[in-house]
C-alpha cells in the first residue's frame, strides 16, 4: 500500500509527531486534578446513591404541572420586569463608573506616553485606577448586597448598587484592556497634533473598538440579569426572591416556571447581543 505523499516528494509520517506530547499533557492534566478534586471533597458518585437519586426524581417530578394560574402569572410577569430594571439599572451605574477610570486606567491616552515613558505622576494615577478596579471587581456582588441590605433594607435598590460596584470594576478593566489591544498609531497621532485625550477617544480609539465594547457590554448585560436572581435571594427583589420563597415552600409548579422565565430572558440578551454585534460590524 502507498504511502501519501506531500507535494515536495516526502512521505507524510504515519501519526501526529505532537501525540506523544498531548499524551503526556492530558496525563499531567489529571495527575494535577486527582488532588485538587479530593482538597474539595468532589465525590460525583453521590448522585447514583440510592436515596439521593429518589430525593432528585422526586423534586423534578414536582415540577409538573407548571403554575399558570392568572395571580401567579401576573406576579411573575411584574417581578420579570423588576429583574430586568435591577440588571439595566446596575449596568447604567457601573457605565458610569467604568467610563471614565477606564480611560484614566488606559496607556494609550496617556499624553506623557508619547515620548516612549510615561510621567511618575500619571503612572501611580493609573496604578491607583487599576488598584481601585481590583477591589471593587474583587468584591462579589452578593456581598455588595448584604451589605446594602442592611444599608438601605430589602429591595431592588440595593442589588442595583451591588451589580453597579462589582460590574464597574469588571467593565473598567475590560475596556482598558480592549483599548490598549488594538492599534495606537491613529490616536497618538491626534494627541501629537493637539487633540485632548477625549477627542482622541471619540475619532480614533472608539470607532475601532465599538463593535467589541458594544458585545461585552451586552454580555455583562445578560450576566447581570442573571445575578439579580442570584441577588433576590438575599433580599434584593426580583426573581430571585420569589424563587427563593417557592423553593422553600416546596412547590415545584412555580419553581419551573420561573426557570423558564430565566431562560427565555438570558435567551433574549443573548439575541440582542448577537443582533448587536452584526448591526456594528
């Protein structure tokens, strides 16, 4: 039988030469994940127990049938709404927040970076920018909330104010990090002939990068619907706090039905972000 050969005359080597290596690899991989999964007691056996698995079938069989009865619709379709304002209203405030440390966090704005080094001043600015980053995008939003909870009482403003804190720190960097990826030479360009920072941002750094920031922005929308559900469960209103009360009553019709509710919204973020990211492309 002939062996393939390449356009050169050479014959093609019977396996891949990177085998021996990818083997090696994936066996290293598992050797480093044994300990870490006995550190954290993952024992993912449990489930086929016999008790567990009754317990599960158990609660998934209590979700049908689904609650579709009119009050708990309408609840459902007014608490919908709160969840989506929270996440709106959060993004908002942290755009706020991230806008301007993001373009104090940014190298390539900085005006004294144009001879190659950047100023003391301007480089312990930008490291204390990116160190106030760092905390708030250290900080969960759940502990944000607890701690605004017991600040301003239950309710959606304080998931508002929890999601504004960690998702500015998390925008912030993000956007710094997508500014300073791309090409310079167009907004150094500007700032040589005496165009401002801001100016240089508007004609020169944020027509090229639009489209990303636009999409990432939409994506930290769709995760911060999904954190305010996570947020109703330690009071902050919404969703989540109605799943919480139907899941400690055991009512599994209204636990289903508000999961697909949750579907359908992150389903829906995640259309208008693809929508998006065509409409700017």
């Amino acid at each position: 039988m002939l062996q393939p050969q390449s356009p050169a005359g050479l014959t093609a080597p019977e396996r891949d030469p990177a085998f021996a290596g990818r083997v090696f690899w994936l066996i290293f991989g598992l050797l480093l994940l044994w300990p870490l999964c006995v550190a954290t007691e993952f024992r993912i056996w449990v489930l086929w127990d016999p008790e567990n698995r009754q317990v599960t079938a158990h609660f998934l069989q209590s979700f049908w049938p689904l609650a579709l009865h009119s009050e708990f619709l309408n609840m459902v379709a007014r608490e919908t709404w709160r969840t989506v304002a929270m996440a709106t209203a959060g993004v908002s405030l942290a755009l706020v927040l991230a806008i301007p440390l993001s373009l104090l966090a940014t190298r390539v704005l900085s005006l004294s970076a144009l001879s190659g080094h950047m100023d003391r001043w301007p480089t312990i600015v930008r490291g204390c920018v990116r160190g106030l980053l760092i905390v708030l995008r250290s900080i969960p939003e759940l502990i944000w909330a607890l701690i605004f909870v017991r600040v301003v009482g239950l309710g959606p403003t304080a998931g508002v104010l929890a999601i504004a804190l960690t998702y500015g720190g998390m925008l912030g960097k993000v956007y710094a990090e997508i500014l300073e990826s791309g090409e310079s030479h167009a907004t150094h360009t500007l700032m040589r002939n005496g165009s401002g920072r801001l100016q240089a941002f508007v004609y020169a750094l944020l027509p090229s990068h639009a489209a990303e920031l636009a999409s990432y922005t939409v994506y930290r929308w769709e995760c911060a619907i999904r954190s305010s559900v996570v947020l109703g469960f330690v009071g902050a209103g919404g969703l989540g706090q109605q799943l919480d009360n139907s899941m400690k009553m055991f009512n599994g019709g209204e636990v289903a039905t508000l999961l697909l509710v949750f579907v359908a919204l992150v389903a829906l973020a995640d259309r208008l972000s693809a929508w998006l990211r065509k409409a700017l492309a």
